[in-house]
C-alpha cells in the first residue's frame, strides 16, 4: 500500500521552546486586555489550569470547563466563552521557536504529492487558530489540513483525532505515517490504528520499553531519507 499523506505534530516537532510561567501569563493578560479591555478576573484567570483531573480520557472540552471554572467562582463572565478561548491562542511566534529542518520537511512532503495534515494536542487552539499560525509564517500552502484536540475533542493518542486526520487525507491508515516527539500519543496512538510512526528524538523524551517506532529522526532534516524508501 502506496503513503499518500504525512501527518506532523506541531509542539517539539514544528516548533519548540515554548515560553513558560510569568511570561507567558503576562502575553495572555495582554491580548485578554487588547480583545475585550480590561476584567478584575483576569490575573485568577490567566494562572489557573481550566483542565479537570477527573475526566473521560482523553476528552477535550475547553469551551466547557471555562464555563464550570466561572460557575465554580461565582463570576458572571460577559465575554463570549469561544471569543475568550480564542484570545488565549496567541502568535504562534511569539511563544515557540521553529524546529531547524522542519519547515523543509513538511515542504518535501508536499513535493511528493503527499497530503499534508498537522495533528496537534492543544487547549486553545482550534483548527482555525493553528492554520492562521502558519499562513503568517508561510507554510500553509503545504499544508492541506489541521486537526486539533480541541476542535475534534479529543486529544491524542485517542483513535478519535487520527480518524479525523484520515478522513481529512482521504485515505487509509495504511497510507500514512506520523511523526511526533511523543512516544505515547505519536507513536503508540498512530501505530494502534494501523499507521507507521517516525520518531523526533528529544532531549526531553525517552522511548518507554514496548515502544518501537517504524524510524527515528535525530534531526528533522532526515526525513526525506526515511520516506523515499516508503515511496
């Protein structure tokens, strides 16, 4: 069976380096301030962690669990949940770095005539957010399509959003591959449908054992070599 599409995850496999803590908050307090000026909830707000511990697994509902954290506190928010959702997702650029060799990569890809969707667990972002991320850097003419954990509603490795991906491709799972730095929601979750998995190593990341992906990238830059032996 001949790859027709490749599937990329976007956090530590496009870009890295996010900001964390303090500086990230004061962004989100900004373009919170910027969208619908100024809320005394705020600063509560941009620090809490909205996503329940006890939940279905691996289920996404930001727009709800906005609404529960606002009931729970007696605020009575007056700014639409999703406009409010969508003001957390911020430039892309501004909060991560590229990953060197990435952008070639998904370029390549789409040379070889490869359907093109980005797989990506997210809070904020829905689809609509992650494509505006790379029109303004660019790529998203290699790009064909975007699935996010939000706006499929549920996160990676559940079979939900790499079935999401496939209809998207339009093709079977034996017609793609992914590639993500996690081993469990890149790797197992893609290989548990019947699609191989490409490996990023990251300083960050060990292969837990039982994990075996179909190829390794030390560098992303190594891509092409891995799939013209699929082609």
């Amino acid at each position: 069976m001949r790859i027709r599409a490749a599937f990329f995850d976007v956090g530590d496999t496009l870009v890295e380096h996010w900001l964390r803590g303090d500086e990230l908050a004061g962004i989100h307090r900004r373009d919170l301030v910027a969208a619908f000026g100024e809320r005394d909830w705020y600063d509560e707000l941009v620090a809490a962690d909205i996503k329940p511990t006890e939940r279905e697994p691996h289920r996404q509902e930001t727009n709800r669990w906005y609404e529960e954290w606002f009931a729970a506190r007696g605020i009575a928010c007056d700014i639409d949940i999703d406009r409010l959702r969508s003001a957390f997702a911020g430039p892309i650029e501004l909060l991560s770095t590229p990953v060197p060799g990435a952008a070639d990569a998904v370029r390549w890809c789409k040379a070889q005539q490869l359907r093109v969707v980005l797989v990506t667990n997210t809070l904020y972002r829905g689809d609509a957010e992650v494509m505006r991320d790379w029109e303004r850097a660019g790529l998203s003419d290699a790009i064909d399509a975007v699935v996010t954990s939000h706006s499929a509603g549920w996160e990676k490795p559940h079979p939900a959003i790499y079935r999401r991906a496939l209809e998207l491709a339009r093709c079977e799972a034996g017609e793609a591959f992914m590639v993500g730095d996690d081993p469990e929601c890149d790797i197992k979750g893609a290989q548990s449908l019947g699609l191989r998995a490409i490996w990023r190593r990251t300083a960050d990341q060990r292969l837990p054992a039982g994990v075996c992906p179909d190829a390794i990238l030390d560098h992303m830059g190594q891509l092409a070599d891995v799939v013209w032996a699929w082609l």
